[in-house]
C-alpha cells in the first residue's frame, strides 16, 4: 500500500485530525491481527508490535506503542471491539518503543513490568541524557506493579501469565503468556529478520539471553511466539533462533583466541551483525560469557 492511501485508510477509518496524521506520517495504521477470540497482536503505528486481550471484565495490553497518535489508534481499536476499560498495561521491557506510549494511557490503568524493567526506566539513555521517567508528570505511566520470577494476573476467570527466564536483550524482558491460546508475547527476545538486539549499555548479555530462550522453551508449552518486530514463530524458530546466536558466539570465541581486535572479528561476519558481534566479544573479553 503507498503512502497516500495509508492516510486515506488511517482518516476513514480513525477520522484523524490533522496532528495525529503528522506525527503517523512515518507508519503504517495500527492493526490488530486476531490469535484467538480474545486475543490480538497489534501491529503498525509508532514503536514495536504489542498485544490485546479482553478478559472477563477489563483489557490487558502488552507494550505501549512510541506516540500518542499510535495510542490513539490502539485505544479506539480496543473501543470497536470490547466496551470493557483497559485495566493493565504490561510492558515486555524498558525500551522506548515498548514504554514511550505508556504516558498516553488513561492514568486509571496499572502498569506491569519486571523489577528490573522498572529500575532501567530511570538510566539514562544510550547517549548518556538523564530519563525522563523521574518527573513528576510521568511518574504515574511508570510501572507501579512488578515482580521477580513469575506472576499470574486474572482478568475475571481468564489467567495471563508473566514469566522472567533471565537476562538477555535487557535485564528486564519479560514473556507474557496466554495458556488457553498457548501464545507467548516475548517483545526483542527474538528478531528474525535482522541480527539479536543486546543493549550492553542496560546490562543486556547475549550468553545469557540463550540460556534465557532456553529455559523458556523448557518451561512453557507455547506454540506461538510473538515478537516486537518481526512475523510470529514457532518452538522450532526459537530454537533455531538459538542455534544460530551459539553457532556466531562460538565463531567470535575462536576469533577473539586468536587475539584479533574487535574490528578483525567484525571483518569476518556481515556488516549488519557489527553491533551484536561487538556484543559478544565485549562480553567475552569482560569474561561475561558463560
Ligand atoms: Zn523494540
């Protein structure tokens, strides 16, 4: 679809005023794609893929989408489909394209994360800016609700699960998972189609986040994998996914015995994968790397 009839979708559909057009000039509309009856992964609009569920009484939402013409469009979709009000927001991480939105959400929401997913909301950022997270204004869209190691929220007789595998693109990822529907909302746990984000600057480790992705596999018998960017996988993806991150870690190993400097190891992989392979031979050079 070109980029003029985006607009005309997004103003018939959502009769957008001029403002929201502006700031959406860069994406597509959001779009909710149905898993089950209840439960829908949303696409398009500014920031990361997310999810919706309609429970019993309320609505839980994963990751928040980047700006408030995205939000918008998330909240009105909820509107068409549910009269129910959202009652929880659960961020998969601390990333802006997960959080940044938070702040447009009705304060009468409750956001979810892991503990640490809501201590990173306040470091700054990769250029070092201080967060905006601390000021008073937004101190009510940060997470006020968190947990350690698992944690089960009811919507009425209907169960989410929150797990934490450990660290790995973050420190605080999370996976959301819907038994029923045996789907798994697992945010930039996995990319598919460009190389493993790992933010070493939030305490991010690549060794880690296999070991993370397999626990999960271990521990969960979901089928489905929704990712933050990238189309759904199966258990067979992830364990690819897997594979592959052991298979280039192994390869920078044998590199870096070889005492080659970062930019060498880089030199013998593509180019896109420059910033996980620097990554991984931080991590083994920090002896991170187990
Ligand atoms: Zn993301």
């Amino acid at each position: 679809m070109n980029r003029i009839a985006q607009y005309t979708l997004v103003s018939v559909v959502v009769g957008f005023a001029s403002v929201g057009l502006a700031q959406q000039r860069d994406s597509a509309p959001v779009e909710f794609q149905r898993i089950s009856e209840r439960l829908f992964q949303t696409a398009g609009g500014r920031g990361a893929q997310g999810g919706v569920y309609i429970g019993d009484d309320g609505v839980l939402v994963i990751d928040a989408k980047m700006d408030e013409a995205s939000v918008k469009q998330v909240i009105e979709g909820i509107g068409k489909l549910t009269d129910k009000p959202i009652e929880y927001l659960v961020n998969t991480h601390s990333d802006g394209d997960h959080i940044a939105g938070n702040r447009y959400f009705p304060k009468t929401v409750t956001f979810i994360a892991h503990e640490n997913c809501r201590k990173e909301f306040f470091l700054p950022g990769r250029d070092g800016r201080p967060s905006q997270w601390s000021t008073p204004e937004l101190a009510p869209f940060v997470p006020s609700v968190t947990f350690a190691d698992k944690m089960v929220v009811y919507l009425g007789s209907k169960p989410v699960e929150f797990w934490y595998f450990g660290v790995g693109h973050t420190t605080g990822d999370i996976v959301v998972y819907f038994p029923e529907e045996k789907t798994a909302f697992i945010g930039d746990q996995i990319f598919l189609t460009r190389p493993q984000l790992i933010h070493s600057y939030k305490g991010g480790n690549s060794f880690e986040h296999v070991k993370t992705l397999s626990k999960m596999l271990a521990t969960l018998d979901a089928e489905k994998f929704c990712s933050g960017h990238s189309a759904s996988t199966d258990r067979k993806g992830i364990a690819d996914h897997i594979a592959e991150m052991k298979q280039l870690q192994a390869k920078v190993k044998s590199l870096t015995e070889q005492d080659k400097t970062l930019a060498d190891v880089q030199a013998e992989f593509d180019q896109g994968q420059a910033r996980l392979i620097e990554s991984i031979y931080n991590e083994l050079k920090a002896g991170s790397a187990q």
